[in-house]
C-alpha cells in the first residue's frame, strides 16, 4: 500500500520498524507519520466521532483537524497525522476524550 515508484517524487530509504497498534505488532517506516504506517498496514478507521461514533479516517493530514486522534505511549489526543513514528511506540485507538494513563 505504499507507492514506491514515481515519475517526479524521490522517496529516500528508511529503516522499517516495530510498534504496537491495539495490541497487534505492525511495521512501518521510521519517521513517516504513524498515520502512513497505519494506512500502509491496512487500518482505514482511526478515531469514532464523539458524537454518533461513526468511523473518521485521515482528513486533514496537516494536524489542524480531529479526525486521527489517539492514544500514543499512554499520551492521549495525539494527532498520528503528523507524529512520527519510533521502534516500539504503543498505539492505541482513542475511544472519546480520551483518558491518562
């Protein structure tokens, strides 16, 4: 799920590493937003609005909006659109407002 070839962009080499999304090891590339790692791996639905609960996915991608708000290394409210991602972090989709750990 990731484009790896491009008639203009040049896309520089990355380590790939580990983290945990919701209790599951996933991989992704370091320092892309944790947003693209999940995307890459298939996960559409990041964050419920709070108010009907229906699934929101990446929106803004520029961390101005809500949409993919989680709960990153028990810090809650996270944007993971403009996050990066580090070997080991623990993800976790942020059910509301979120809670401390």
């Amino acid at each position: 799920m990731r484009i790896a070839n491009h008639p203009i962009l040049e896309f520089p080499q990355r380590e790939t590493v580990k983290f945990v999304f919701d209790g599951k090891e996933v991989t992704g590339l370091a320092g892309e937003p944790i947003a693209a790692a999940l995307h890459a791996a298939g996960v559409r639905s990041l964050h419920h609005s709070s108010r009907f609960h229906r699934p929101r996915g990446l929106f803004c991608a520029i961390g101005n909006c809500s949409s993919c708000l989680m709960t990153v290394d028990g810090v809650p409210n996270v944007r993971i659109c403009v996050e990066p991602l580090r070997a080991g972090m623990q993800v976790e989709t942020q059910e509301g407002k979120g809670k401390l750990v």
